[in-house]
C-alpha cells in the first residue's frame, strides 16, 4: 500500500477547507511548506468526488485567494506605498511621478497586467504588491486578479479531479517542472531586464557599451564556475584513484582561464562605469567610432578565448 503524504491525509480528512484556508495563508506571504499547485492538484483527487463538488471547489479557493491577495494588495497599497514614498524622497525624487513613470509602462492596461502576472505561480505574490505600491485602481486590481484566481486555481483542481489515478506520478512531475521552473523564471526575468537597460542606451555606442558590459559580466561568471567544477571533479577522481587531469596541465587551464575572465571583468566594469555615467564623451564621433570598434573587437576576442577554455575543460570533466 502506497504511503500517503501528510497533505494528502488532510485533505482526506478535513477536504478542500485546508486547502484554501493553505492558499489564503500563502497569499499572506506566510510560507506554508507545501507548493499551492500541488496542493490543489492534491486537493482535487482526494478532496472532490463530483462535479458540483469540483464546482464548489474551485468557487472556494478562488474566494480564499481574492481573499488573501487582497489583504496583501491593501497592505502594499497603505503601509508599502508609506515606505516607498520615504525612500524615494529620500534620493530626491517625487513618488508621483515615479508611479506614473511606472504605470506608463503597462501601456494603460493595468487590468491585464495583473490578470496575466496573478496566473503564473512564482510572481503571483510579487504582482498584488506592486500593484499596491503603483497604486493600480482597485476596481482594476480585483478585475485582473478574479480571472487569473479562477485560472490558477482551476486548472490544478480539474487535473486533480480527472486524473485521479495518476496523480501521484503526476504531482511528482508537477513538483519537478515546478522547481525547473523556479530555476528559469529569475534567469529568464534577469535577461528581460537586462534586454531592457541595454535598450535604454540613448545612442547606439551606448548601447553596445551596455550590452558588451552585460554579455562580459556574464561570460566571466560562468568562466568561473566551469572552472570550480573543474577542480572538484578533478579532486574526486584523484580521490577514487583514477586518472586525472595533470597538475600542470589543470593550473595552466586555471591561469588562463582566471586572466581572461580579469580582462573580460576589466572591459565590462569599465563599459559599466561610463553607462552609469550617461555623459557624452568629449571627443569626436570619429575618434569615438574607432576606440568602440577597436574594444568590441578585443571583446570579442576575449569571449571567444573565454569561450574555447570553457568548452575545453567542459568537455574533458563531462560538465555539459
């Protein structure tokens, strides 16, 4: 007989209730132990049995989440905006106009926003407190976040309920695309805010600036740590007595490897100091044009050196 995992015993025992009093004590920003899909993919196997109950169900946690995300809304919305407030004063800017700068940016479809940012799970949280801090209409908070309740609620319950008996194989999978998914999401949402910084360069050199800054910081980064890998895999072949990588061989790799990422560091650090600056430089376009050219091409030699070793030492340890 299959164990039953403690969620499961609850929502045998107690049904959806425990569920949705989990989900509005997470939209509280509470950590409760448990992912609330799964939760919920639980929830509709164990807790429903019929489809007026899988109706009630979903009618229940999706009122437990506008419940619990709209005390966090009205939270962010009072208190939040108090601090926010402060600290931009405290730069020297006026908080009105930095909300209004940042509402501008949805495109005046705040509605969607939220709807859209309320369906994915590891931002949902994130959304009711900017929307509070951006001080988004309230009738436009409620009407984003009730489609996106129903959706985010809905789909794990009517999964959980029509796949019953596969649910244990499926909530396994659910939990491993949830933590692949939690791995990407910041990846992905670093890159769209680098994509977007590099697009705010007001000329085309300072752009480029930008991006060779991004590109190399990144470059160095992973230079780094395929070659920390590489030292301890080489350690615990050494270790199981088999045969590993030549010492001077592996200290050459290192010393090649740490200078390139220097340089790189070097070229990014100082495209990001004049970034920062955003001042013209006092010189003609020509002369400019030639130095920009001249560095991207040393860059670009750099990253592609950077590149190989990496590629080397990858291959050889197997870390791809």
């Amino acid at each position: 007989m299959t164990r039953r995992r403690p969620i499961e015993q609850l929502v045998t025992e107690y049904g959806v209730y425990i569920v949705a009093l989990l989900i509005f004590v997470g939209e509280l920003g509470v950590p409760t132990g448990i992912p609330a899909e799964l939760a919920l993919l639980i929830a509709g196997s164990y807790g429903v049995h019929s489809f007026s109950g899988l109706v009630f169900a979903v009618a229940l946690i999706v009122v437990a989440d506008m419940a619990g995300t709209t005390t966090l809304h009205l939270v962010a919305r009072t208190g939040g905006s108090r601090l926010l407030n402060r600290l931009l004063l405290k730069f020297g800017k006026r908080s009105e106009e930095t909300i209004a700068r940042w509402r501008d940016r949805l495109g005046g479809h705040d509605v969607v926003a939220v709807a859209v940012g309320r369906m994915l799970p590891l931002v949902r949280m994130y959304i009711s407190i900017g929307a509070g801090l951006l001080q988004i209409p309230m009738r436009d908070f409620l009407a984003g976040s009730l489609p996106g309740a129903i959706i985010w609620g809905g789909i794990p319950l009517v999964l959980g309920y029509y796949l019953h008996g596969d649910v244990q194989q499926f909530a396994t999978n659910y939990a491993t695309i949830s933590h692949f998914i939690f791995i990407i999401l910041p990846a992905l949402s670093i890159t769209a805010l680098v994509m977007w910084w590099v697009r705010r360069g007001h000329t085309r050199w300072s752009k480029l600036r930008r991006g060779r800054s991004a590109a190399g910081i990144l470059t160095a980064s992973i230079s780094v740590v395929i070659m920390v890998r590489a030292l301890i895999v080489n350690t615990d072949v050494i270790e199981s007595g088999l045969a590993a990588l030549h010492h001077t061989i592996l200290t050459t790799w290192s010393i090649a490897l740490a200078a390139l990422a220097i340089a790189l560091l070097s070229v990014a650090l100082n495209d990001l100091r004049v970034a920062v600056r955003q001042r013209q430089p006092d010189r003609s376009a020509t002369h400019e044009a030639v130095q920009e050219l001249t560095t991207t091409v040393v860059w670009l030699a750099l990253v592609i050196s950077t590149g190989t070793l990496v590629f080397l030492i990858a291959s050889h340890y197997a870390l791809f």
